[in-house]
C-alpha cells in the first residue's frame, strides 16, 4: 500500500473500534458506561496484538496491549465464541474492569479479535460501587478468570453463573448484553472488511501499519537523548496505615531502545493500591504515546520498542492475590507523573508540569432488600502547565479520558443531591504558566448510604517544573469534618459530602508585577 492507502486502511480498522464504542454507550444501562464514557473498545490480530484502538480510556487499552497475547493463547476459539475475564493477574486491570472477547473468522478461519472492556459499579463487593479499602483480591469482588461466556452464538452456564453472583442483576445483564452487542457489531464490521480487501491483503496490511508504527517510533526515539534518567515520587498512602509509598524509575534510553526500571520501588502494601506489570505498560506506553505524531496508528509496533522491569513483589509488580483496586487508578496516574517526571530531564521543554495524580474516586450505595443501589465516578482536576501554555482546570486527565456524570443524569438515577460543583480558584501552581484549578463537589446525600473514597495528591503536592510551584494538595470532607484521602462511612439522609481535587503544577518562573 502507498501512504494514503495505509491511511485509509488504518482508518477503517479504527472505525469498526468507533462502531463498537457507539453500540456499547448506547445499549448500556448504567451511567457508569452510557454517561460517564467509562470504556474502551479495540481490534487484535489473530495472535492478539493490538491493531487499532478507538480515543477512550489509556489505562484500559494500554492495559489490553501488554496482555491480550496471554489470554488468546488460553483458548480453542470456535465461531459464535466470546470470553470475559476481569482478573488484574490474568490481563485485567482491576475487578470492575470487564473484557469481553470476540473471535472473528472468515470461512472458519480465525482472522482477529474484537474486544471492549468496561467499567461495572457492582462487580459482587460487599461495599457499594466495588471499590472498597480491600486486604485481597478476594474481598474486592468477583473474580472472573478467562472463560467462555456464549459458545456458537448462545450464552453459557457460566455466564449465568456470573449474573448470580453479582447483586444488581438488571443493570449488570443489560451492561453486560451492550458488551457482547458492541463485540458483534464490531465483528461483523471488521469482517466485512476483511471480505472486501481479502485476508491476504489485510494481514500484509496489518504488517505493514506495524512497520510504520515502529519506525515512527524509532524517529521519536532519535530525537531523546541517550542516557539515563532517574525520578522518584510517592503515593500518599494505602488507607491502611503505610504512608510516602515510593515509585522509582530508571529510564534508559539507548540505541533506538526504552528500558523502564522500577527497581527501588517499595514493596507491595497491604492495601489495594497494588498493581500488575500491565497497568505499567499501560502508563509508559502512554507518556510516549504523546509525544509522538496526532496520525501514530495504535499497533503494537508501535510499542515494540519499550521494554519495562519491576522487581516481582513491588507495589507495581504485585503478587497474586494482592488487592489492586485503587492500582488502576490511583497508582497509575502516579506512575504517569514518574515517567513524565524522567522524561523532562532529557526534553524538558516537552514535559508539561504534574498534573493533579488523583482519579479521585467516589463510590457510593446501598445494599439493603430495601434500597439497593450502586454509584461510583472519577472527578477531574488542574492540568500541569506547560512551556508554552497554562494548565487546563476542571478536566480529567492522563490516564483516565471519562467525563463527568451530568448533574442530571446523577439526580435522576441516584438518591443525591449536588450541591455544588465549581472549578476551585486558586488551587493551581504558580508559574510563568499557571497550572490548572482543580474542582469542588459537593453532594448531598437524600438517604442512608456507604461512601468509600480513594484519592491521592491529598498530603504530596503536584509538582511544578523550570521554577513552576506545586498545586494545592486535595481535601475531602464530610459535614465540614476532613476525612482521609483512602476512606469508607456510612452516610445518613442530609449528610453533604465535599470533594475538593487538586490543581496542576505551575511552569516556569513567575514574572514579577
């Protein structure tokens, strides 16, 4: 193929990715999914590596491109067949995060994969929104090992066996039914174009976009510096008692080639702020990714070149069954921040400042025979600002690409009030560029409820850079009381619950007035 027949090519893959994203938002029941984004929909190869992505959640898809190969490798994949799996040590992210798996075969022969993973508040937890302040993989919910849920086109026992388990079975069924809709959609979409450019032309094709992919990467990789490059920083805590939580990296950078180390990294805790080696893959794989060009198609060639290490046992290399919860989110926005924070020491004008390292979890409901109810959603903050422009406020940043969940979406479904919601003045960094401001929250509750919170960057501030100051730390507060920034409450009818996330690190010097 020429230039503009890869890029169309690349085009069309991504369109079946974008199809599927539009079956999966507008079949699903929940907010979670149909309002908040909270999903992620790709295409694989046969061998399952990553072929093309649509624009929704990094942590998922980056997630996805480090572990699909395993799971692929698990199976005799029959036509009609379809796997879900939501186990961090077997691919996954964390539980709530379920994968749907879709063979494709073009007269019987398998040709690739469709695959979505989305985001369910009820995945069996004992606490409401399944993200509690977890000792184990077990108390976090439901684990889902890699198996078939429909075989030849028809569920199995063990998705019924699944649907039992879990405690709102309404809202879990239709989610679960827009995952396997969004994967025949994307099915048929992905064979037909297969059928139209022949599945010889479309594996060369495929080749083909990974040699682009590579050598894109190959030309980001000139312009870096070889060397060695150290950062570290710190997670808050792990809501269970160990505090100043350490992320090292070493970035070497040599002969075309990425070595991220992690060596030096505290050992795993006993909270859930673990994570598995893919949620890292899926944190480095992004800080390249932006830096390289808007057209970069999302192969794996593109990421052939990097390679990542962490001592087996470390807070980002847990072992089984550590409680990873809070590791998706909480430690993979810090785990950004590292790698950033590396990279600015060989481009610094190309690193923006931290931005505010906090997915700010909330996660609410109840789960009584008389008011049974599931509500979790991530709240933005500052962006760090960078050499050439301040930090956006109020946005959802780095690894998370969710949006809010509209005011009215929220009160219609929920038993909640929000009171307020603004961008907080002044939280941002100072700086020649000024970091963005964070965002205040404030919900109040119409009924009895359990509230559990995971936030970071509540005691270590966002970092500026080039002279730029840190961001205001977050605060979490409930009836004007704070709270910490890992904590479950119970709640009762007219109790207001106030989030306060952080700002962006401000960039540069402050020019004097």
């Amino acid at each position: 193929m020429d230039a503009i027949e890869l890029s169309i090519f690349s085009s069309r893959i991504e369109s079946v990715c974008d199809e599927m994203g539009a079956v999966l938002r507008r079949a699903a029941f929940s907010p979670n999914i149909k309002d908040r984004l909270d999903f992620s929909c790709a295409v694989f190869d046969l061998n399952g590596r990553l072929c093309a992505q649509a624009a929704h959640i990094p942590v998922h898809l980056g997630s996805m491109a480090y572990a699909m190969q395993g799971v692929v490798e698990r199976f005799v994949w029959g036509e009609g067949d379809m796997v879900v799996f939501n186990d961090p040590y077997l691919g996954g992210t964390h539980l709530p995060d379920i994968t749907v798996v879709c063979p494709v075969h073009l007269q019987n022969k398998l040709v690739g994969f469709v695959v979505n993973r989305a985001h369910h508040a009820d995945i069996g937890s004992d606490t409401p929104g399944s993200m509690p302040l977890a000792r184990s993989l077990a108390e976090e919910g439901l684990v889902i090992e890699p198996q078939k849920i429909m075989r030849a086109h028809q569920t199995s026992a063990e998705f019924d066996e699944i649907m039992q388990a879990l405690k709102h079975t309404v809202e879990s069924t239709g989610d679960f039914n827009a995952q396997m809709s969004a994967n025949q959609r994307g099915a048929e979409s992905l064979l037909a174009m297969i059928k139209e450019c022949g599945a010889g032309v479309y594996q060369a094709g495929l080749s083909q976009l990974n040699e682009y992919g590579d050598r894109l990467m190959q030309q980001l990789l000139t312009q870096l510096p070889d060397g060695e490059y150290c950062f570290d920083d710190k997670m808050d805590d792990d809501g269970l008692g160990t505090t100043d939580i350490n992320i090292r990296l070493r970035l070497r950078l040599q002969d075309g080639e990425v070595l991220a180390d992690f060596a030096g990294t505290s050992a795993q805790v006993a909270g859930n702020i673990n994570c598995p080696l893919s949620v890292v893959a899926a944190a480095v794989y992004y800080v390249f990714r932006c830096l390289m060009p808007n057209n970069t198609p999302a192969c794996f060639g593109v990421y052939q070149r990097i390679n990542i290490t962490a001592p087996l046992g470390c807070l980002v290399n847990a072992i089984k069954p550590a409680a990873v919860a809070a590791g998706n989110v909480e430690t993979s926005s810090r785990l950004v921040d590292v790698v950033m924070g590396a990279l600015a020491q060989a481009v610094p004008g190309r690193i923006p400042a931290a931005s505010h390292g906090s997915m700010n979890n909330l996660a609410m409901g109840a789960n009584t025979e008389s008011d049974r109810w599931n509500y979790y959603e991530t709240i933005g903050g500052g962006m760090g600002a960078g050499l050439k422009h301040p930090g956006l406020s109020a946005r959802q940043t780095h690894m998370t690409n969710t949006l809010n969940t509209p005011i009215e979406s929220l009160e219609m479904h929920y038993p909640l009030r929000l009171r307020r919601y603004q961008v907080r003045r002044g939280s941002g960094g100072a700086g020649r560029h000024r970091g963005g401001d964070g965002i205040v929250r404030e919900i109040e509750f119409l009924r009895a409820a359990t509230v559990t919170l995971l936030t970071e960057r509540r005691i270590h501030q966002p970092w500026g850079l080039a002279g730029g100051a840190a961001a205001a730390c977050g605060e979490n507060s409930l009836n004007g009381i704070r709270l910490a920034g890992k904590v479950s409450t119970e709640v009762i009818a007219g109790d207001v619950l106030t989030v306060n996330t952080p700002g962006g690190g401000g960039y540069g010097v402050a020019e004097e007035e």
